[in-house]
C-alpha cells in the first residue's frame, strides 16, 4: 500500500509541475484545443476522445461508490473536468481513509 500512496503522490506531482508548465507557456485554453482536435478526426483528436470516455467512466465511479448521492454527483463532476489532478489525490485519500482496504477504496458506501 505504501508504494500504492508513493505512485499517487509521485504522479500527482508531476502533472502538477506539467501541468504549471504548459499554463506558463499556452495559457488556460484547454477546451477549444480538446475539442478542435477531436473534430478534426485525427490522431490528436482520437486520443482526446479516448480520454473522454476515461474521463465519463472515473465521473460514473465515482458517482457510484458514493451511491449516486448529492455528493457523489458533486465529486464526479469534479472528476469529470479534473482528470487525474483529481482522480490521483482522491485515491490517496481514500487509501488513508480506509487504511488500505482496497474493497472499501473501490466500492466506497457498497463495501
């Protein structure tokens, strides 16, 4: 489980640091890029789609493991439009919470 929370923390990390860097350089701008390059039926634009559906599946988890609450809607929101700046710092939550039970991480209130 250490080396679980260590993967966590270390990719966080580096996406936070990317993530200064390419706001440094190009701005905020994210969406009319996503979304431009998936209408251009390219390979840039296939991955953004892939990731898309990455991005709908970890909003649905979570929505899920939290019994589709009010609260559960508001985490997969966060999840949708944070990707992993969000998934990667909520699992290391959630690791600590449930002190490494991987059946409580997972399946949240249906553990």
């Amino acid at each position: 489980m250490v080396i679980f929370r260590i993967l966590l923390a270390s990719l966080w990390l580096i996406l936070l640091a990317y993530t200064a860097q390419v706001i440094a350089v190009h701005g905020i701008g994210l969406l009319p890029i996503f979304f431009g390059d998936i209408g251009q039926f390219t390979w840039p634009g296939q991955f953004n789609l892939d990731f898309l559906f990455m991005l709908i599946l970890s909003a649905l988890w979570t929505a899920w493991r939290n019994g589709f609450s009010a609260f559960g809607w508001g985490v997969a929101l966060v999840a949708l439009f944070g990707g992993a700046g969000f998934l990667l710092p909520y699992l290391l939550y959630l690791s600590i919470q449930h002190k490494g039970d991987m059946r409580g991480l997972l399946l949240g209130v249906r553990a």
